[in-house]
C-alpha cells in the first residue's frame, strides 16, 4: 500500500479521498454521508448497523487488490458485508 507514506497521516489521507468522493456524489444529485466511526468488536456488526440505523440503500467498501489465486477470494470483511448487508454492496479496489 503506502509503504513510504508515514502511518499516521493515513487516516487524514482516507478521510479526504472519502471526502472528495462525497463531494462528486453530491454534484451528481446522489445523497452521499461521509461516516468514519471507531469499532469495538467486530468491523463487520458495526458497518451493518451502522447501515441499518441510517437505512442507507448503498455500502460502499473497499478491498485489498490481490493478484492470482487470493483474487478469487474477498477479503473478510467485504464478505461478510455482503452475506449479511440488508442493502446493496459496492466493492471498490
């Protein structure tokens, strides 16, 4: 990933990729909300009810690019994203 890029900037740098994302929805008259919330236990029951609180009609999720073999599979919690979603997914590299 960003193996030169300080590790502590990342999560400034996710934010304003997801910001700008927002942003480009909006201009297409699409409701875009820009959530960023900590997880206690699992990264999966969070999204999904986090999801169902907002009664949201899309999630969108990103993947690791994996080549070969491990391409073939979705990472864990894209996963179980979309096995247990009440809404589409949208799986974004």
């Amino acid at each position: 990933m960003f193996t030169s890029f300080p590790q502590t900037l990342l999560p400034f740098l996710y934010i304003s990729i997801v910001d700008e994302v927002t942003r480009l929805a909006e201009a297409e008259n699409v409701k875009a909300t820009r959530l960023t919330q900590e997880y206690s236990f699992s990264v999966v029951e969070t999204i999904l009810e986090q999801g169902d609180k907002s009664n949201v009609d899309l999630i969108v999720i990103g993947t690791r690019g994996l080549t070969g073999f491990k391409k073939l599979l979705v990472g864990s919690v894209s996963s179980g994203v979309i096995s247990h979603a009440h809404c589409s997914v949208l799986i974004v590299r």
